[in-house]
C-alpha cells in the first residue's frame, strides 16, 4: 500500500530538481551573483558588429526597467527571430543594481 502511495506521489507532483530559480525582471537586482531563471518579452535587438554584442532588451524598453541578454556572437547564427516573442533565459546575474545583465554563452539557456 505504502508503494502505491508513493508511486501515485511521485506521478501526480513531478520534482523540479533544477537549481535556477524563477524570477520576474524588477526583482533581477535582488538576485546579482545568482543564477536564475526570468520569462519575459523581448522588446529591443540591438548589434554592434564592430564590438561583437548582441543584446536583447527583456521586460520594457527602457533601460532601468529592464534586463539585458547579452549573447555570445557565437550562437547569433543559431538564433530564430526573438522580437516581441516570450522567452525564459537562465543564467548567472551580472553588472550592478541599476542594470543587471545575464550573458548567455548556449542556445540552451534559452527557452522560446
């Protein structure tokens, strides 16, 4: 009985074991030097091919309101067009509490 018990738990409440936490954008500069999960819009794109960054814009189009992505220029080309879609990235928070910024090095960080 205690097997069935269990077996039933284990297949109605699946284990999230992931380490990353889910957060919202205006909550990102509580979180520096964590890793996190945050879902949001994409509002901006913006290249600078003489520097190599990629950035995108999460959350609003402002600058204070919102969190940057930086990507590798490395996983540019594997990229599907992500304006204005819903996407979850997961990474490490970095730069300061004016700005935080996520800096994704694989297309695995990203969810879309």
């Amino acid at each position: 009985m205690k097997f069935l018990i269990l077996i039933s738990f284990i297949t109605l409440f699946p284990l999230d074991l992931s380490a990353q936490k889910l957060i919202k954008i205006k909550r990102a500069s509580h979180y520096i030097g964590k890793t996190v999960t945050v879902c949001d819009t994409v509002y901006s794109r913006v290249n600078s091919h003489y520097a190599q960054i990629f950035e995108l814009r999460l959350g609003a189009d402002v600058e204070h309101k919102s969190l940057i992505i930086r990507l590798s220029p490395y996983i540019i080309g594997y990229l599907k067009p992500i304006k204005s879609k819903f996407i979850c990235v997961t990474g490490l928070i970095e730069g300061d509490k004016t700005q935080p910024v996520i800096f994704v090095k694989d297309t695995s960080q990203l969810k879309y």
